[in-house]
C-alpha cells in the first residue's frame, strides 16, 4: 500500500513537473538569446558573468524583507484602493485619422502609447491582451480595454523598451505583425521575435549607446536605464533600455521602466534636452526602489533629463504594487505644482506635445475622491 503511494505520489509530480516545462517551453516565451547574437552579446560592454548588468550598483530588494516574505505581501495583503471600483473613463480616438503631420502622443494605459512625429508613427510597449504568461493574472482594470491590436493604424516602427510581460506581449505582436515596418528592440530581445516569425531583416537590435535610421527621418538611439528583464526563470540574459527618438520636427525621450540614476543626467547633457519626455510613474514601491521610479526622484528625473513636455505611464491599467491606483497621478499632479510641464491625458486623449497649454484631463479626480472617503 505505502509502495504504490509513493508511486503514484512520484507519477503525479512527474506529471506536474513536465507540464511546467512545457508551459514554460510555451511560443508565448520567446527564446533565449543564441548562436551569432549570444556571441555579439557577450561582446557587449554591459554583459559579464552570463548576464547583463546596470551601470549604477543596484540591488534588486532594498527592504529587509526576503523575496518570499515581499512575494507574500503582494499576493495576501490589504487590496484597499489597488483598483478602482469604477469603469475608467476612455477617449475614442479614431486613430487611423490623426493628421500624420502632427507631432501627438496617445497613450493606452499602462507604458503603452503611439507616437507621431516627422510624420512617422511609432507604437511603443504595445500590450493589448494580457500583461502575463496566464490572462487571469494581472487583469486590467475596467474600460481600460477599450483598444485592441486591430484598432493601430500600420506603424513604421515598433519600439520595445525590454521583454518584461506587461511591455511586451505575445499576443499582441503577432496581430500586429503585418502591420508593422520595422521592430526595433534591445539587444537579445530579437531572439524572441525571430522564435514569433519575423523577418529578422525587419528586427534592428541595440546595445546601449548604439543609434539606427530604421526609417526615413528618424534616428533612434539606445540608452541605459536602470532595470531589469527576463519572462521566465532566467534573469537579464537581454538588455533592457531608453531611447532618444530624433526626427526633424522633435526629439523624444521614451524613459521605459527604471529607478533613478546617473543616466538620467548623462542622457539629458548629452542630447540638450527633449520636446517631450515619457517618464515611468506607477508599480512602485521601497521594497524595490532601484529598479522602479520613485515618487521622490520623479521631479529630479525630469530636470536632469532636460524635458519641455512631461506625460507619465506605468498606471492606470495593472495593479502591479502596493500603492493606491490613484497615487501615482495624484505624485505627477503635486510635481506640475513644482514647475514640471505635465500633460495629464485620458486613455486615448491625443496630446499635441509642441503645442501650449498641454491637455491636462483629471479624468480620475473625482473617483478617487469618492473612494478615499
């Protein structure tokens, strides 16, 4: 009897384990770098010891609490204010229509938005059906759905800031994939595009401090930022990244995700700042303040980056920290107080970055209000 307990205890987990490793060998996972771009990795000033790394020291938990302790309180505590109880409100911009001469910005919630400038299109981080490996995690918050992969007009670029699931989603990519001109992506972040069955002619990868022309008048250059990447086991064997995107109209700093740093200053020094800066405001917290944007940095970040224009992402869609869903808009609000040029738009609202005054909708005023009573 014990006998064939043990036996089917150790078929079960048999069964368990190979069915996590086929999940984990999943399409929907990419692929680890090999072959010719492994070695061009690790020729790579920012790789060493199997894995690339920040510029800046940076220790991934900063509280005193251990990953399972942190893991715990992110599962089983308080849910207080972490999503809002109402629908978030939507604009329904017929995108396809956009003058193309105007330099504009829309954002989709979370770090997902399409940029228009020097009459080229530019959709970045684009997440439209599930921020996880699993759809019932990480669910978006009500309304903020409203657009899809098929609501993009065709985009000359497709920018991806790092290969984290709620950056870069499966899914999404591959509805968009005829749709799209030119990838361009850090370095080992291909791999995972050429698993997906894009022409690798079309995928343009780059290490920090490396600029390319993907397409006519515009220059995109790879800058560090302060994070890290990975979408299964294995940690940072692909870079993760900001850019300086140039045309002949503007130059626009997209900031993906990262704590504060040296770069910061270094990039805004070296380019003499930008039209508009796309800065990371949201899932935050002290338990890992290095590798996210601190509320107490934000400000100094948009200084040292040099920006005339300042919209704020990261929010408004997952619920991926302990904060308030309405804290980081209420943060950003507190520094346009400080002399910080805020746009503040509505999902979908099109901000014409150039243009004076910039939108400023406190579309999530009064539900926060309410809920805070």
């Amino acid at each position: 009897m014990i006998v064939r307990i043990i036996v089917t205890s150790l078929v079960v987990l048999a069964a368990i384990a190979a069915a996590v490793s086929l999940f984990m060998h999943g399409r929907q996972f990419g692929r680890l770098p090999r072959g010719e771009r492994l070695a061009r990795i690790e020729r790579s000033p920012n790789y060493r010891n199997g894995a690339f790394h920040n510029r800046d020291t940076t220790v991934m938990l900063t509280s005193r609490r251990g990953f399972a302790s942190n893991m715990l309180r992110f599962l089983f505590g308080s849910k207080a204010l972490l999503r809002p109880q109402e629908s978030v409100p939507v604009v329904r911009t017929d995108l396809s229509a956009l003058d193309p001469d105007e330099e504009v910005m829309v954002w989709f919630g979370h770090s997902s938005y399409l940029l228009q400038t020097g009459g080229r299109r530019i959709l970045v981080d684009p997440v439209f059906v599930s921020a996880s490996p699993v759809r019932f995690v990480n669910r978006p918050f009500r309304g903020t759905e409203a657009f899809r992969a098929e609501d993009m007009p065709p985009v000359d670029l497709l920018l991806i800031t790092h290969d984290h699931w709620d950056h870069l989603d499966y899914r999404t990519v591959m509805r968009l994939k005829d749709r799209v001109g030119t990838v361009v992506c850090p370095l080992g972040v291909g791999e995972h595009f050429e698993r997906w069955g894009f022409d690798p002619e079309r995928v343009v990868e780059l290490d920090w401090d490396e600029s390319a022309s993907p397409c006519g008048g515009l220059r995109v250059t790879c800058l560090p930022s302060r994070h890290f990447s990975g979408r299964g086991l294995r940690r940072n064997a692909t870079l993760w990244a900001s850019y300086a995107v140039e045309s002949a109209v503007s130059r626009i700093y997209v900031g993906g995700d990262g704590g504060y740093g040296n770069h910061y200053a270094d990039i805004g020094r070296r380019f003499g700042g930008f039209d508009l800066a796309v800065m990371e405001n949201g899932q935050y917290d002290e338990a890992w303040s290095n590798i996210h944007l601190m509320p107490r940095y934000f400000a100094r970040a948009v200084a040292d980056i040099g920006a005339s224009a300042v919209v704020t992402v990261h929010n408004s869609k997952y619920a991926l920290a302990r904060h308030a869903w309405f804290e980081p808009l209420e943060n950003a609000l507190r520094a346009a107080g400080e002399g910080v040029n805020l746009a503040m738009p509505a999902i979908g609202e099109p901000v014409l970055f150039r243009e004076r005054p910039l939108v400023r909708n406190l579309w999530w005023k009064d539900m926060a209000d309410k809920e805070k009573r």
